[in-house]
C-alpha cells in the first residue's frame, strides 16, 4: 500500500486545505472586484466624465476650470485596473468587459486634449499619459477592444506637453503647461521653484511612448533633466544624493534645503530605481544606490518605546535637526526597497545572485522594517484607518498638547493630519513584499486594511449593492470616522489595484514596471521596440 492510514488522513487534510485556501483567495478578490465596481458605478451613473467627482453630494465638476472638455483624470486613470481585473476574475469578467469597451468608445469618440488650460505637467503625465499607455500595453496583450485608440490618444497627449522641456534653457520643465498653446507656467507659489519630485516622474511614460513608436524625441527630452540637476548642485558628493524638494526650473539650482521622502521628494527616488528596471542603463542604479546610502545615513530612525523604523525629514539641511514627522506618501518606501534589492525576484532567489551584496541586503531589511511600521499606522488606529501623517515618538519633541497618542507610545496624529484620502502607498508596499517573500502575513494585513476602507470609506455597502459611494475620510480618529465628501482617481487607479494584485498568485515583477501612479509597463527589451533597438542613457557625468 501506498499510503498508511495515517498518511492518508494527512494528505486529504492538506488538499482539503488547499481548496479552502483557493477558495478564500478567489472571494477577498472578488470582494475586493466588487468594491471597485461599486465605486465605479456610483461614478458613471452620477458623475460619468467628470474629472472631479464627490460621491456623497453627487457633485461633479471638470479640472482647471473646463467645463465642456475633461481631461478623463478617473476614467483614463481607472482604465487598466479593470482591464487587469478583467484578465483574472472568475465572477466579474463580463461586468468588466462591459466597462473597459464603454471607456474606449469614450476615449475614442469624446477624450479631446486640445484644451486651452495649463495643466500639471506631473499629474497629467502619471495619470492620463501613464494610464492611456498601459491601458494601451494591457489591452493588446489581454486581446480586448482596439489598443491603437489608446496609443494614438497617449501620442497626442505627449507632443502637446513635449514643448516643457525646450522652454527653459536647463530642460528643467515649469510645473505647467497649457494643452492648446504650448506655453509654460511657473509654479505659481514657492518662488516659481518646480517641485523636485515632480520633474523627475515624468520619465518612465515618456520613454516607453518612445519604445512603443520608434521615436526617440521622448526619450531624449525626459533625460534632460538629470545633468542640470545632479552637476548643478553636486547633488552627490554635497548632498549624498538627497535632493531639496524645490529646483528653480531657470537655473537648476535648489531652493531651501528641506529634505523628506513625503510630498515633493518622494518620486525623485522611485524613478531612479524604476528606470533602471525598466531598461537596465546602470546609471541610474547607481544614482539610486548612493540616495539609499543618504537615506540610511540621514534620515532612517526608530520610535520609543518600541522601534518603530521611520524615515523622518531634514527640513534644514542634512546637518539640522531629524524632524520624526513621516507622510502616509512615505510608505512606498517599503516596496522600492525591496525591489532594488530583489530586482522583482524571489528573496531568496535574489539572495543567490551574483549583485547580491550587503548594502541589497541592508535595503531588504529596512524593506521590512518600514512596512511593518507604515502596517502599524493603520492597526494601531481604532477605526484601522491610517491618517495622512504621523509624529513618531523620539523622546526630543516637547510639544505634543491636544496630539493623539497611540496606545503603546510610538506614534502621535496631530488634529490636523486626522484624514485619510485612500492612499496606495502602505498597501503598495505589501503587495511587493507578499510576491518577493510569499509571507502569508502580507496578505492578511492587506485584508485587514482592505476591510477597514470597506467599512469606512464605503459606509459599510452590502456586497449585493450595485453602487457604493466610497469616499475619502475627514478624520480616521473620530468614532465613528467623520467622511469627506471626495473621492481621489488613485482610489481606483492604485489602491484597488495594488490589493487586487495581492491576492493574485504569479506575478512576475521582473517583467513589468509601475509608474508611480500603478500603471504597469513592461520592462523594455529591443524585441519591444518598435526599430528594434534598446533606447539608451543619452547623458553621462562630466
Ligand atoms: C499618486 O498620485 C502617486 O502615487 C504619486 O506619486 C503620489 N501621490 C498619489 C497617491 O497617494
């Protein structure tokens, strides 16, 4: 006999297992399907094609004071969640497909960027160009609809933002542009100083448009950025790779000296990495490698009691005071990590590489550390919401008065920082560390928050409900947690998403790479250019 009694009993117990787990696994992604579908719905029935949408009030409006012409910021940004939502659902697929084909009619027949507005250059190129390409990428591998609507829409979005990068003599782009005339517009409060982060996440859309199209002239515009800003300020040896969050687009030259990971710093250091892993010019890990180095140097700290790893700020400089604030937008952190070191492979399959080196290994580590914290900031929240920004404990600052303090003594939340705009970030990062590590525990903190936004964010809708107002939350510390009347496009675009990927199994992250608004494209070989040939660094250090 084969098996004994016993063995028998064991193997049965463990298939029996693997069913509940399947099946376990297939409702948190339909349950986390219909969340999107819910909130969608409630979008299309009562605020279809506008940019800005408020599900309580129903109110919509378009961006920028255009009221005939939107620029499509849910509907383009939402557009390839569905379609990978689509390719794995085992109950939603047909309500997908109905969605995905009514959005490309959209685009193809009223989606018109001839707009006499000056748009952000940042937010329009991560969501609507981001969002057009991969919708473009997704919908030709998946076989649906026409990618061509999307790619032709993508390619006139791009030659009317182009003009940015030749109207300054550094290449540096003003933080605006008008969409009809072409012309430029300084950022309007901070001095004219463009946002650091924002002038350096533009680069990823606009080098896999020049992949797809054989036409160099994105990608050679996008880079122009880097000599400027890296020579100008000997960003390297003067600041170990850690930029100011204010460039003066004139000059290249840094405005202040205020220094953080959180809002107008954080993408600066995602698209190091991520355009290394998207066409593997070392440059550019390079120049991450040594702003990790600065980070782990100048701004990694713990909390007391418990040792909390955060990444606080240098508002003055790297030789002022760490501030222990740290932004929700901070939590990305965990995920970037863990790619550089593993480069989208399984840790220990990263582990036997011949680039894994201590600093890889330093980096995954803190990987952890960081998402267990940016974790905490949401389980150690009575209503399981995250705010927006938190102070960690570090023993220094006096003045925490009318601040409310976590239960074990770690962290504060100023009155002020209380809400909760459904952020990607912290689930971002476990959606990365559950596929390079395959830890269980991942997953179950993902389930945890993903409850949290459905019984906050979405009122607590019935699963049967076919439309859910899902929305923002005021203050994530009031019992119960007081609602915004707002609803953000990264809702759909990102978060969703990024939970919908976590309770997928084989996913491949060294084949695709994520803009900073979640949309994936793949990594560029010459097999996937259109000429051909691999697009390379046109710049060097002098
Ligand atoms: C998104 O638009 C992007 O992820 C951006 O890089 C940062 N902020 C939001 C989400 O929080």
């Amino acid at each position: 006999m084969l098996f004994t009694k016993g063995l028998l009993a064991a193997v049965v117990a463990y298939i029996a297992f693997l069913v509940y787990q399947s099946h376990s696994l297939d409702n948190k992604r339909n349950a986390i399907e219909l969340a999107f579908l819910q909130s969608w719905r409630d979008y299309t029935r009562h605020g279809w094609d506008a940019d800005v949408y408020r599900p309580i009030s129903k109110a919509k409006s378009n961006m920028y004071g255009s009221d005939s012409k939107p620029l499509g910021w849910i509907i383009v940004d939402s557009i390839d969640s569905m379609l990978l939502m689509y390719n794995s659902s085992r109950k939603n697929q047909e309500h997908f497909k109905t969605e995905i084909l009514r959005v490309e009619d959209w685009v193809s027949t009223k989606l018109d960027y001839d707009i006499d507005v000056s748009v952000s250059l940042f937010e329009t190129t991560i969501r609507m160009l981001g969002g057009l390409l991969s919708a473009f990428y997704l919908s030709d591998e998946m076989n649906i609809g026409d990618p061509s609507i999307y790619l032709a829409k993508a390619t006139d979005l791009a030659n009317r933002m182009l003009p940015a990068f030749e109207n300054t003599a550094t290449g540096i782009p003003y933080s605006s542009i008008n969409l009809h005339t072409g012309v430029s517009e300084k950022n309007h409060v901070d001095d004219g100083a463009s946002s650091t982060a924002e002038f350096t996440t533009l680069q990823l859309e606009f080098k896999y448009l020049s992949a797809i199209t054989g036409d160099d002239k994105y990608w050679r515009a996008v880079e122009k950025v880097y000599k400027p800003l890296y020579e100008e300020n000997n960003l390297i040896d003067t600041y170990k790779g850690l930029a100011p969050i204010y460039v003066y687009p004139d000059t290249a030259s840094f405005r202040g000296r205020n220094v953080r990971l959180g809002s107008r710093g954080d993408s600066f250091y995602e698209y190091l990495l991520k355009q290394y892993l998207q066409s593997h010019e070392t440059l550019y890990y390079d120049l991450y490698r040594k702003s990790m180095e600065g980070v782990k140097q100048h701004l990694v700290s713990k909390s007391s009691p418990n040792g909390l790893v955060y990444i606080g700020e240098r508002e003055h400089g790297l030789f002022g005071p760490l501030s222990s604030k740290m932004d929700h937008l901070v939590c990305f952190m965990g995920g970037l990590l863990a790619m550089g070191a593993t480069e989208g492979l399984h840790i220990s399959k990263a582990r036997e590489q011949a680039f894994w080196d201590t600093k890889r290994e330093e980096d995954w580590i803190l990987a952890e550390e960081l998402t267990y914290t940016c974790y905490q900031m949401y389980h150690q929240i009575p209503s399981g919401l995250a705010p927006e920004i938190v102070v960690f404990n570090d023993q220094i600052s006096s003045s925490t008065h009318g601040w409310w303090k976590s239960e074990k003594g770690d962290f504060y939340v100023k009155p002020a920082d209380a809400h909760n705009l459904q952020r990607p970030e912290t689930v971002e990062s476990i959606m990365f560390l559950y596929h390079l590590t395959k830890d269980q525990k991942y997953r179950n903190w993902g389930w945890e928050i993903f409850q949290a936004f459905q019984k906050h964010s979405g009122q607590s809708c019935k699963p049967s409900d076919a439309e859910c107002p899902y929305t923002c939350i005021s203050n994530v510390l009031a019992d119960p947690p007081t609602k915004a009347d707002n609803v953000e496009s990264f809702w759909l675009a990102e978060t969703l998403k990024y939970l919908h990927l976590l309770f997928q199994d084989d996913i491949d992250l060294s084949s695709i790479v994520f803009n900073t608004e979640a949309h994936p494209f793949p990594i560029i070989t010459p097999e996937q250019t259109k000429n051909g040939t691999l697009l390379n660094t046109g710049w060097s250090f002098d």
